[in-house]
C-alpha cells in the first residue's frame, strides 16, 4: 500500500491531502503551528513509510519541513516553478485543496525522490547571506 501525504503551504495554514494508491482517502486543513503539525503527526504515525510532498514557499514552508526533519520523515521539497510545470496537465481549477491533492497525485506518477536536508549551519549561511545582500 502506498500512502502520499500531498501539502499545500500556505501563510497560516495548509491544506493535506491524503492518496492511498492513487485515490483520495482524506483532506483537511491545519494551523501551521502546533495544534496543527500535531494532527498531521497523528495520520503520519499511522502509516509505515508514508510520502510527503510539498512546495517550497519560502518561509511558509520552513515551519513545516523543520517539524518533518524534527521527526525523522522524509519528505519531497518542490521548487514552485517546477511544481506548476509538472502540474499543468493536472489541473483543472487552482485552490489550494486541489493543489494538495494534484501534489500528491504527482508523486504517484513522477516517483520524485526525497529531497536532501540540508544542514542547519548551511540554512543559516544562507539566511545570513541573503541579509547581507538586503543592506
């Protein structure tokens, strides 16, 4: 059984939809904050080696893949451009709930592999850095 767990990222919350073997089973919105990743958890642990997948937003998503790293999951990390690229043929109408669902169909077809963590020094270089540019 193959269970993809598709997120759309947003400012407050973020829409989950939940594909088992290419069908939607579930879809829900959470907070982007505890209350919120903790509920996501709950459905993570009930599953054995599920599939994350979401786009990258900037400082939208970091809370989320920080909370996934925090817990040992793997996780596909999109860059946005290359999502909705991948995704056009997908979509019939643009809501976030769709985007979450589509997301999680993709990863059916496309079988991306799990993005690469990168180390919290690099991140904070890399925070530093773009300050630095913003001077």
């Amino acid at each position: 059984m193959r269970v993809v767990f598709g997120i759309d990222v947003s400012k407050a919350s973020s829409e989950v939809a939940i594909l088992v073997n290419g069908e939607k089973v579930h879809g829900y919105t959470i907070p982007n904050d505890a209350i919120g990743f903790n509920r996501l958890l709950g459905d993570l642990k009930t599953v054995h080696d599920p599939e994350i997948v979401f786009e990258a937003t900037g400082v939208y998503s970091r809370r989320l893949q920080a909370f996934f790293e925090d817990n040992s999951y793997a996780y596909t990390r999109l860059n946005p451009l290359e999502s909705k690229k991948q995704l056009d043929s997908l979509r019939v109408r643009k809501t976030d709930k769709i985007d979450a669902e589509k997301l999680a169909a993709s990863q059916f077809i496309l079988n991306r592999k799990p993005s690469y963590v990168q180390e919290a020094l690099y991140q904070e270089l890399r925070d530093l850095s773009r300050f630095y540019q913003n001077l």
